[in-house]
C-alpha cells in the first residue's frame, strides 16, 4: 500500500525551460517597416550597454574630496604623494638580506612585480596595508611615510 500511494504523489510530466526571446518582435516590427517604406526612429542611449554603476563618472564621487579641491585655490598640479627615500632604501636592503628578487618579493606578498617595482623606485602612493605586509614579510620594522592633513 505504501509503495503505491508513493508511486500516485509523483507528477512524472516533462517540464521544458526556455528563454523568453525579447526584441525579436521588436526587430521585426522595424526590419518590416524600413522594407515598406516606413518612418523608423532610432535613438542611441547615453552609456548604453555599459557595466558600471554611477553614471557618466564610472563611480561614486566624493563630496568631501571635491570640496577639498574647490577650496584649494592654487592652480598647481595635484600631487598624491611618493614613497620617502628611506622607506624605499630600507625595502630594497631588507629584500636583498633575504636574497630575494623583486618578483620573488612580490609573490610573498600577493602583490604585482610592479607595485615593489614602484615602491623601490619611489614612484608609488604609500598604501599602510602594503607597507605592512612587506614588514610582516621582511621581519623587520620599515620607516612610514609622514601623515597628510
């Protein structure tokens, strides 16, 4: 009786799923018009297409940041700030006592050849989270970069 009253719950029916095909009528509609002689509008849609979310800027902006810069009156360039002469000197002797090159470096610690490339050549923006994983790595206490106000 069981194995029966199992057997009856089952719905053994073929279920098929398929895509719903949007626009295809839409093209139609247009590919008609346009053999019959038809008016046909086209409009092309500012950022169409793309992945990024925050419109025309590509990303969310920063009030505080554009303050900043509209309150700075000088019309000198930007700059964002560079590795110190020390840090850069104190990364090059600590990975050549571990006789490390700067690919090898790099691996341990999960970065890109070129940010200790950068950071050795003074050319990049001190970022603390690096600086500490090259301390931790390393073994030894590296000199940090003075703080902005």
């Amino acid at each position: 009786d069981i194995l029966k009253m199992s057997n009856l719950e089952q719905d053994w029916n073929t279920v098929t799923f398929s895509k719903k095909k949007t626009g295809q009528s839409n093209a139609k509609a247009v590919t008609q018009a346009r053999q019959q002689g038809g008016d046909v509008e086209t409009v092309k849609k500012f950022a169409a297409g793309g992945n990024s979310h925050g419109g025309a800027t590509g990303g969310s902006v920063n009030l505080g940041t554009l303050r900043k810069l509209e309150d700075d009156d000088s019309d000198a360039p930007m700059s964002l700030g560079s590795v110190p002469t020390n840090l850069r000197l104190a990364i090059q002797k600590g990975r050549q006592a571990k006789g490390w090159n700067q690919k090898e470096f790099a691996q341990k610690i999960n970065e890109k050849p070129q940010i200790v490339n950068e950071y050795e050549s003074g050319k990049a923006v001190p970022n603390g989270q690096i600086i500490a994983k090259m301390e931790r790595i390393l073994g030894v206490k590296l000199p940090r970069p003075p703080k902005k106000k």
